[in-house]
C-alpha cells in the first residue's frame, strides 16, 4: 500500500521536477527582436522596404509578430511571425487573417487621429456620459409638457402633446439603448486594441455602425419631433385666452433642452467625417489588402531562399574547394577577379560562370527567384569547375620541362666542347696542318 511517508517523499520529488519542468519550457518561449531578425536575419525586404514597427495579434488563441513593410513611406505589406520561435506565417489563409487585422488597426487608429486632430469634428462614441444628461431632462420635458397641457385647453394642443409624449418616450428609449451600445464599443475598442485578435474588427465595425445607425435614427426621430412641436406652438399662439407673455413663457417651455442639441452635433460631425463610410472602406480595403499582402509571402520566402544560397555559407562549395571559399558570391569576386582571372586552366566552365551570373542578376531585378536560383546553383557548378582544374601555373610548376632539359645539356656540352678546344688548340692545329707537336716542360721554361 502506498503509505503517507512514501506519498510526501514523492510529492517532495514531483514539485521541483514540475518547477524544472516550467523552466525549462520558460526557457524554450524566449520573445525575441521580429524587426531586427527580419531585417539582420533573413532576406525577405526589398532594397527599397524597411520594418519599423510590429503588433501582437492572436490567431486561434496563439499569439504572433505581425510586422508592417514600409517602402516610400507607404505601406507595402506585412510579415507575420511566431511569438516564441523564428519562424515565418507561410500559410495563406492564417497570413490573411493576421495582415487583415493589423491593417485595420492602422488605418482605423488614423482615421481617429485625424478626427481627434479637426477641431470641428466629435468622436460622438466617446460622449456616452452625455447621454444620461440628456435623458433627464428629455423626461423633465414630458412634465411641461403637461403644465402646456393644462395651460391651453384646446383638444388640438391636448392632442399634440400626447403624440409629443409618446415622441419624447421613443428618443429616451433610443437613448438609453445608444448609451449602452457606446458603452459596448468603447469597452470592446479597448480590449481590442490592447490585445488584437483575428476577426474581432470586424465585430467593432459592426459595432461602431451599430451606433451610427442608432444616432442617426435619433436624430431622425428628435427632427420629427421638432416639426410637432410647431403645430402645438400654433396652437399657442392661437389661443384667445392667453396673454402675450404667458404665450412667449409656453413657447420656450415647449422647446427642447439646449442638452439635447448635442445629438444634432454628434450626427452632423458624423456625417461630414463620414463615419459610416470610411468604417467601411477601411474594412473592404483591409481585406482586398491582406489577400494581396498574403499572397506576397511565397515570394518573400523564394527571395529569402534565392539570397540566402547567393550570400551565406555553402558547406558543398566549402568541402569541394577545402574551405578555400564559404559563399558563392566570394567564390565568384575572387575568381573573377582581374588578377586571378586569366590564370585559371578552364577558361571555357569561367565563361559560363559569368554568363550565370549575369542572368542570376537579371532575374533577381525581375523578382523571378526561381530562374534566379536556378542560375545560381548552376553558378555555383561553374565555380567548383574552375577551382578544382585549378590555374595554368600551378600545373607547370609540377611538370617536368623535357625540352628545356634537353637544351640546356646541348649548352652544357657545347661549352665544354669549346673549353676543351681552348685548352688543346695546339695539339689541334698540328693535328690539322701535319706538323709534330712537341710538348714543353715546365722545366724548360
């Protein structure tokens, strides 16, 4: 039976496997630089493209770097990333979402701005604690309109108060059912912003116009309301048993409270921002964007790919030339440089070394990586050809040179044909002319 003792000991040893555990996890979900690895690590910007700024978006409850491209100022683009590992979104779909998301953000957070920044305009979701305000007195509205009621007897004022009462009900109704959806989408803008997840701008949108709709219904009702509240004025100013001033007090008792003059602002301001519309271009284009952007991907990664082969270390060209040459492209500068260029044997392989090159850069300009990595890899053929037949010197050197063999012993010989004759002149000439060659000793001299 498992005892207690036993039970604590392996408790004992079981937290600090977990907290270990833990750690170690920790350790693998290290966060990391997404800018500085894009652009000092991978190849994946043109030369005119820059990454300044990034977002965390989640998608599926997994977080991810969303970089944005930049290139003249505008944007051309996105990169999305895993949080916790150097890896680039591939899929199309999930890229899609990513890109569509944080483009919404940006364009969304300037068009605030530039509200924000016009004077004349009202961000009227932020004015949500306006709106009890306004309720109230909407209600103490409903009361003079009984003291008017009272005051002008006729049938015809009774009647149009009534329809004004049940007016004002519906615009407090409105009211109160707009604040609570300005709550909404302030408190959901908020979370959304703070923490990004795929698909939800499209839920603030909806949001957003939600309100918009509501306050221009608003607006609508309290213009009908308006036009009314002439007919009982009329009937005011009609009224036989009414002095001037009692009638001037009824008519400004009968307006609506200056508070409610607020919603005329916030829909005219609305309306001249466009808010409706440029909600939804924002939207569209965020979408027609992101499918274009997602579809740039593949061929940021055949760039990264294509450069990579071109400018990082190749073990191939490194075992085959004895780690003479670590890149391509060093390969290359070095062999066709001015001073090594005519001393290699194989002059034919270092043609077409330059000939794939030349369209290796060709291809690259037109973003075709496919041809261009094709020449490459036949570039990088063309160089192990060429070191490994090696230069014209260095064959000599290890050859032995038969002709000049030859003729130097011929000149050996004939010097010493010659020494030999200066030496013995005399005995040949009388070995020519016939005469006896006496020798002289040295004694006799």
């Amino acid at each position: 039976m498992f005892s207690r003792k036993a039970g604590s000991k392996a408790k004992r040893f079981f937290l600090p496997s977990l907290a270990l555990l833990l750690l170690c996890t920790a350790a693998l979900a290290i966060e990391y630089d997404p800018i500085q690895f894009l652009t000092k690590q991978t190849y994946m910007l043109r030369e005119n493209e820059s990454a300044s700024k990034f977002i965390i978006i989640k998608h599926e409850a997994q977080p991810y770097y969303v970089v944005q491209i930049t290139a003249n100022g505008e944007v051309a683009g996105y990169i999305a990333l895993e949080r916790y590992n150097k890896k680039v979104v591939e899929d199309k779909i999930k890229s899609k979402l990513l890109f569509q998301t944080a483009e919404f953000i940006s364009r969304y957070t300037e068009f605030k701005k530039n509200v924000n920044e016009n004077p004349s305009y009202v961000w009227f979701i932020l004015k949500y604690n306006d709106i009890p305000t306004i309720e109230q007195k909407l209600e103490n509205e409903k009361l003079e309109l009984k003291l008017i009621a009272q005051t002008v007897t006729t049938y015809e004022a009774s009647s149009q108060v009534a329809t004004l009462s049940s007016m004002l009900d519906v615009l407090i109704a409105e009211l109160e059912e707009l604040h609570k959806k300005m709550l909404d989408a302030v408190s959901f803008e908020s979370s959304f912003l703070k923490e990004p997840e795929t698909g939800k701008e499209s839920e603030l949108k909806d949001m957003l116009l939600s309100c918009y709709e509501l306050l221009a219904s608003i607006y609508s009702h309290k213009q009908e309301y308006e036009s009314a509240l002439v007919q009982l004025k009329i009937e005011i100013a009609n009224d036989p048993n009414l002095d001037r001033e009692t009638k001037k007090q009824l008519n400004e008792t009968a307006d609506l409270p200056e508070e409610a003059m607020e919603i005329d602002k916030w829909y005219t301001s609305a309306t001249n921002m466009q808010f409706k519309e440029n909600l939804e271009t924002i939207a569209i284009d965020s979408s027609d964007k992101s499918t274009r952007y997602s579809e740039l991907i593949s061929l940021r990664l055949k760039r990264d790919l294509c450069y990579r082969f071109i400018y990082e270390e190749n073990k191939e060209l490194e075992r085959r030339t004895d780690k003479k040459f670590t890149t391509l492209k060093e390969a290359y500068d070095a062999i066709t440089d001015e001073k090594n260029r005519d001393k290699w044997k194989n002059q034919m392989e270092l043609a077409e070394l330059e000939s794939n090159w030349k369209k290796m850069m060709m291809e690259l300009k037109k973003e075709d990586y496919d041809s261009a990595l094709d020449h490459a890899k036949k570039a990088l053929h063309n160089v192990i050809r060429v070191y490994e037949d090696g230069f014209y010197q260095s064959e000599d050197s290890t050859r032995i040179n038969y002709q000049l063999l030859i003729q130097a012993t011929v000149a050996i010989i004939i010097i010493l044909g010659i020494i030999y004759a200066l030496r013995n002149r005399k005995k040949l000439i009388s070995l020519v002319s016939g005469e006896e060659y006496e020798e002289i000793g040295f004694e006799r001299l």
